[in-house]
C-alpha cells in the first residue's frame, strides 16, 4: 500500500492533465487524515499513465492523438486514450502495424463511450496514416 500525501497530489495536479487528482482520488483504497492510501498495483498503473517523461512522447501513438485532436478529440476525463497512446508510442511503428486491430477495438470502446458514431474502416485507415506519420518521422 502506497500512503501520498494528499496536499502533495494537489500540488502535483497543476503539471498533470485535467482530470488527474479526481482520478488519483477515485482509485484510493482510502483516505484519511490527509494522506491518500492506494495499492501498489494501481500506484503502478498512475505512474504509467501520467509520468509521459519516462515514456516515449513521439511515434504512432501521439501522430493519432494529433489527427483525432484535429478533429476536436483529445483526453478526456476517465479516458485511456493517454495510456494507450503511449502503449502505441512504445510499440512503434511495426508494432502497431502488428496490432492494428486491438487498436481499431480500443477507437471503437473510446467512441462508444463518448456516444460518438464510429466506422471501422474509418478507425483502421487513421491508424494506418498515424503509422505512415511515424514512419517518416524517425
């Protein structure tokens, strides 16, 4: 069990993205006396979420968050898309390509849950442009 100050999340969420304390917050275990009580595991999964400095911030993944965005898509609040996007910056290129179908499911969830139409064939074409991007970019 990880103890966090809780004056210290609230210091920490002016450099994370919105919705980042309220997320902390709802995954504790517990809080009291100011100190914020999360396990390990989901300690872990914050971590990979919202530290984007120990991760890759180019590649695939962010060449897809740039074309949704264009579109007026971006983070929202609850969403994976953060953690997901740098899954697909890690992978790269090839291996997105590889995966292309678990990614075209995970456009389809995220639009599900924004109540958004959603074409498969539309998600698997702006995976591929994403991948093309990436490619040229390296």
């Amino acid at each position: 069990m990880k103890r966090i100050q809780h004056e210290s999340l609230v210091k920490a969420a002016s450099s994370k993205p919105d919705g980042y304390l309220e997320e902390v917050l709802s995954r504790a275990e517990k809080i009291e006396d100011g100190w914020v009580y999360i396990t390990a595991d989901e300690y872990a999964d914050l971590k990979e979420k919202y530290s984007p400095d120990e991760h890759p911030l180019e590649g695939p993944g962010k060449e897809l968050h740039n074309i949704l965005a264009r579109f007026g898509l971006t983070f929202s609040k609850g969403c994976k898309c953060r953690s997901r996007m740098i899954q697909m910056n890690k992978w790269g290129a090839e291996g997105c390509e590889s995966r292309i179908e678990e990614i075209v499911e995970w456009l389809a969830e995220e639009a599900a849950a924004r109540n958004l139409p959603y074409l498969k064939a539309a998600g698997r074409f702006l995976v591929h442009m994403a991948i093309r991007k990436a490619k040229k970019n390296v």
